[in-house]
C-alpha cells in the first residue's frame, strides 16, 4: 500500500480491510482481535499512529516505531501469543515528523484457521462492522474446513515436464474408452490437463501431481508420501507365521499405485463363475466393492497427514485405514447421500474415467456389494484424524471388530473421564495445558472437550484466561 493509497483509505469512512490504532508509544491490546479477525477471513492493512474519532482519523504518529514493529512482528512469530506463526509486511509512511506504521496481515489458509490468541475462545472475524469474536458455530466450522481444504488444488512449482508421460498416455486411453465421443478428445495434452484440474497457469496442482507426477519429483514435494499394502496370512499379526507374506510400499503416482494394488488385490478375491446376460461376469459385486473402497482410500486421504494409507488383507477380511477423518457421521453421509471429497481433483480425476462414485453412493455400492456376496456389512469406524473401512469375510471377523470397536469406546470414555478430573482439579486450565496432562494432542483434547459438552458433561464460563470450566 502506498502512501497516496493511505490517505485515501484515512478519507473514507469504513472498510473491511483496514483498521487503525493510536499506538502512540506501546503496541495496543486490542490489536490482537483485529490481527485474529484478518488472518481468519480476507486479510488486511493494520495502522499504528492514527487516531479515529468517529468518522475523523487524525494522524498521531508512533513516537519508537522501530521498537514498536520489532515488538509487534515477534510476538507474531514466536507463538506464544498465537497458535500459529503469522508473517506480516511492514511499511513505513512519514508525515512530516510523524511516522505511521502499517503491516498487512495476509488471510491464512484453511488449513490452518481459526488464528486466535492466549485461548480458541479469542477467534475473531472480520465484518463491515469491524472486529467480531467468533461463534462456537463458525469455530466448528474453522476445524471442519481445515480438515477439508481442498489442499489438492493449490499451485506447485512443477509444470507439465515433471509429470510422467507414460500415465498421462495410460490415463487418456481409458478415458477414450469409457467417453469415446467426449469432446476432451480432441484436447493437446496440455489443454486436457487444464480441463481436470492438473494444470493451472502453466503449474501443477498438488493433485494432479500425485496422479500422474514423476515418483522422484513426488518424493522431493511430499517426503512421507506412501501406500502400503499388506497381505497377513492369519487372523493378526500375532497368529500369522511372520509379520506379512506380501507388500507393496508404493510411493509412485496415485494412478500407477492404484493398478499395482489394484492387480494384487484381485487376486485374493474369490470371483465364482457366472454368466450375465450370455457373458461371464468378471466383475461381481463384491469386487466392485473393494475397488471403489481402494479409490475411496485414494480419493480421501490426507497426503500431509505423518500418518499413512494402508490397506491389510488378513485371512478373515480386508482392512482400508485412511489418514483423515470423514467430512460427517457415516450414519449422516449414507442418509443424506453426502459428498465432500477430500480430494477434488483426485476425485475428478477418477470419476471421469469411471473408478469412482460420490462419497455417499460409493459408501452404499461398497455396503450393499459386500453383503450381496457374503451376507456380512463393512464395519466403518473412526476418529477425529482416521477412518477405517473393514470388509469380513466371516461373522468371527464382525464379533472380534464389535469387540475391538467396544474396547475404543471405553477407551475414549476413560479418556473423558480423566479430562473432567483434571479440569475438576483445576478449572482454568486451557485445552493447550489440559494436554499437557494427558498422552493427548492439542487436536485430541479438543475432540473430546467438544464430545463432553455435547454430552452435556462440562460448560465454558468466562473468556479469555478469566475463563473457567464447570463440570455440569
């Protein structure tokens, strides 16, 4: 922003992306909220050394400006202020003797809102009226959004030279197949690419390198980038002759690992001979089952979670563990026919090639599919960072995940249970403390802070380190 630019906006009356402090010779207390409210929603300018009377804005200037922009860029950096590091630009503007400090706060990614300070209670948002404290509502909202931020369509250095020539082929010759009249066809690669979501402005996006990017380059771009399939020839890994008889540790691209697996896990399948419509079914139910779950693991994993996406094919069943949690309540999703990919572009990908249902259809082809062949449900089970699909082979398998499921449940209560205790002992704890006293993240003891107060369990007096937890 320029100078010029500045006294504009100081002659205008409002707006949504600029605000003033006096801040004559300290850093103002109430520049937090407004630091808070612009890393949350669309970024903006933030003054010190003008004043605002009402419409008026008189120009003060800061009487230690290079203290107080050292001061304030640090405290924005070390993270004991804020839960997550903020990078700002600082400028200088002189009026006369007077010098005016402005930092522009950039709006941060969804992956990491809501941006708030000392405690979550102090998230806030930005509207035409100025700062506003976030609802526990638009709160929940921040963590859902991070969860799904459509992090597969952000720009990487990489352009179409460092994608594998030899998947984009593969790729266009099922796509030929399975739309042989689409218009896409006729497209260069290039311009093909462009129409998935692969390319944009000349750069790949992050999706569109994991399916179809060089292994060397996905590597160097996501260093624990892996899928790992195991065969486990046994009930466990304590029952079975040794730890695994077979695996792939692929960290190729998304569409080369989904063959390898692919290949492999048709193999353990047991597809009887029959005749559908004079022509021999090849593709019954039960395996259209298991291919849309190996897609689903694809299409909704969190490639930047530490964890992996695994798949373990056990004597008694098939197991699908993917990194990151649903979007809702599987109960939720199957009722509504709910679809929020985690992966858009991954999904796109697949879809078009025909791979892949919406989230909430692929969920009943996987359900409905099993069972028509072995008369058994997946059991589909998670938590607030993972979900785990399991297809029995036998009703042993359902009784041992029952029990296994029961086992977490109680293991979540107890958890609980140790959360009121402490916060009974000490009511101003915050969660970031609260974790501190449990073999929990700070992700963890929000999940269930958020369980006890939907259980009526616990209440959130006060704001701020005024505020206290009461056991209800």
């Amino acid at each position: 922003m320029k100078k010029e630019e500045l006294i504009q906006k100081l002659q205008d009356i409002e707006w949504e992306d600029f605000e003033v402090k006096e801040a004559k010779s300290e850093i103002p207390k109430n520049c937090w909220e407004t630091v808070s409210a612009f890393s949350n929603t669309a970024g903006g300018w933030l003054i010190f050394g003008v004043k605002k009377d009402g419409k008026n804005y008189t120009i003060m200037g800061v009487s230690n400006p290079g203290k107080i922009e050292q001061d304030f860029v640090t405290v924005l950096r070390n993270r004991t202020k804020f839960n997550k590091v903020i990078d700002v630009k600082s400028k200088k503007y002189n009026f006369d003797e007077k010098t005016v400090l402005g930092f522009y706060i950039p709006q941060k990614t969804p992956r990491d809102k809501p941006i708030y300070f000392n405690t979550q209670t102090n998230t806030f948002i930005r509207t035409a009226s100025g700062d506003q404290k976030a609802t526990a509502e638009e709160i929940d909202s921040f963590f859902r959004n991070a969860s799904f931020e459509e992090k597969d369509k952000e720009l990487t250095s990489f352009s179409i030279k460092d994608l594998d020539e030899e998947t984009i082929k593969q790729y266009r010759g099922f796509f030929l197949t399975v739309n042989p009249t689409h218009l896409y066809n006729s497209l260069s690669d290039v311009e093909f690419l462009e129409k998935l979501g692969v390319i944009k402005d000349k750069k790949v996006t992050c999706g569109g390198l994991l399916v179809f990017g060089k292994e060397d380059i996905i590597i160097g771009e996501l260093s624990n980038y892996r899928i790992e399939y195991l065969e486990i020839e046994g009930t466990s890994y304590e029952s079975a002759p040794t730890r695994y008889s077979y695996r792939i540790s692929s960290e190729k691209n998304l569409f080369k690992t989904f063959f390898d697996i692919y290949e492999r896990i048709t193999k353990k399948i047991e597809v009887p001979f029959s005749v559908k419509q004079g022509i021999r079914d090849d593709d019954p139910s039960h395996l259209q089952a298991i291919r849309e779950a190996l897609v689903n693991l694809i299409i909704h994993t969190d490639y930047f979670s530490k964890s992996n996406a695994r798949i373990r094919i056990f004597s008694d069943r098939f197991e699908f563990y993917n990194p990151g949690a649903l979007p809702k309540k599987i109960e939720l999703i199957l009722k509504e026919d709910f679809s929020l990919p985690r992966n858009p572009i991954i999904a796109k990908i697949f879809r078009f090639i025909r791979f892949a249902e919406n989230i909430g259809s692929g969920f009943h082809k996987m359900i409905n599919g099993w069972n028509q062949k072995y008369h058994l449900k997946p059991i589909i089970e998670g938590d607030f960072d993972y979900y785990k699909i399991t297809f029995p082979t036998t009703t042993t398998t359902t009784k041992t995940t029952t029990y296994t499921t029961t086992k977490n449940i109680f293991k979540e209560e107890t958890k609980e249970k140790e959360i009121l205790e402490i916060i009974e002992n000490n009511p101003s704890l915050s969660v970031r403390e609260i974790s501190t006293h449990v073999s929990l993240s700070i992700d963890g003891v929000r999940y269930h802070i958020k369980n006890l107060k939907n259980k009526g369990r616990i209440k959130r007096k006060g704001h701020g380190k005024g505020g206290s937890w009461e056991i209800k």
